[in-house]
C-alpha cells in the first residue's frame, strides 16, 4: 500500500471517530419548545361557542390594576373590569397596596403591553356595570387574561353573577391547581376568603 493511501486511510478514520464521538458525547439537538396556544385551557374559539358571542378587536391603553384595564374601542376610551376574577387591590388613596397587588398588575402590564392583538368577548349578561365599566372576558393572542392570571395564583375566582358566568367551571379548575401548588396568593393561609382578600393573613 502506498504511502498517500494511508495518509487517506487515517484522516478518514480520524474524521469518523470524531463524528462517532460528537453523536455519544456532543450536545443534543434543542427540543422543540411547546407551542404556547397548546397550554391554553379556555381557547378563544371555544370561548365565542359556549358564550355565543364574536370578539372585538381593541387597543390597550392602560391598566389600573391586575383586573381592571382601559382599551380604545372603535375611537372611545373604555374601562374593562375582567369578568369573575378579583386581584389583589392596588388602593390608591387608602394606603399601600395589598400583597401581590403590583406583581398582578406588573402581570397583566407585561401581556398587554408585547401583545399583538387584544380581543374583548362579552359573556351572555349585561355588557357594563354600574360603574359603567365594561364586563368581559379579553383575550391577549390567543389566550384569556383571566386564564393567566389564575395560573399564575395572581388572582381568585370572585364577583360571579349568572348569566355572565358561562366559563365559571373553567376558570375555577384552573384556580385548584394554583391553590393545590401554594402559588402567590395561595402561598398564605387565609389571604383570600369569600368577602374578598385579608391582608393581615399576610402582614401577621
């Protein structure tokens, strides 16, 4: 055997030892990330069948706490208060806020502000309070705010009053599972009772 046909020989072998040992040793390939809408629990589509209503596209504005927004609707500035949730309260002329009342409001901040599209979708009840403040489920690309902010133990299931409570199961099963994991809110015993929330269940 000449002596370029071995150079050939060992260069290839060498090639292919390192190849061997970069596919047992070398960094795996990334997985793929879930997609995001796969988590969602309570899709827009399945909101609009149970309610039978069409959402309507809108632009934030502001938010005044974790559950009260305001959005531009068709030209006019309107207040939002998130149907069947309750944040911590920011109390703005009583104090300092209740706990975990700025981390819900930094929350919903956060989606609205990087969202790409915000939707409103009335329920089957009266579209406004008596503050006059809209009442409705608001969806930010794809998933319900309400959603999220139970996820992530921001909130609690609270204010509901029939017909607009056409998702209440929904959004009470995933409030167990912040509960059952201690999330935030439910990190401290009695904090949330049912006349609202207890900031000395905290504080103590």
């Amino acid at each position: 055997m000449k002596l370029k046909d071995i150079k050939t020989l060992i260069t290839s072998g060498t090639v292919l030892v390192a190849l061997a040992l970069y596919m047992i040793f070398g960094d795996k390939p990334p997985e793929k990330v879930e997609d995001t809408q796969s988590s969602v629990l309570i899709p827009l589509e399945q909101a609009e069948q149970i309610t039978g209503n069409t959402p309507l596209a809108v632009d934030y504005v502001s938010a005044n706490d974790g559950d009260t927004i305001s959005v531009n609707m068709n030209g006019e500035k309107k207040r939002v208060r998130l149907l069947m949730i309750d944040t911590p309260e920011m109390n703005y002329d009583k104090g300092d806020p209740m706990p975990f009342a700025e981390d819900a409001k930094e929350f919903t901040i956060n989606l609205l502000e990087n969202a790409e599209s915000v939707q409103l979708l009335f329920d089957k009840g009266p579209e406004t309070d008596h503050y006059d403040r809209l009442l409705a489920y608001i969806y930010i690309d794809g998933m319900m705010l309400q959603e999220a902010l139970l996820k992530e133990g921001y909130a609690a299931v609270r204010y509901v009053n029939k017909p607009n409570n056409s998702l209440e199961q929904q959004l009470r099963d995933i409030q167990a599972d912040a509960e059952q994991q201690d999330i935030n809110i439910w990190s401290y015993d009695n904090y949330f009772q049912k006349d609202g929330f207890h900031p000395e269940a905290v504080n103590k």
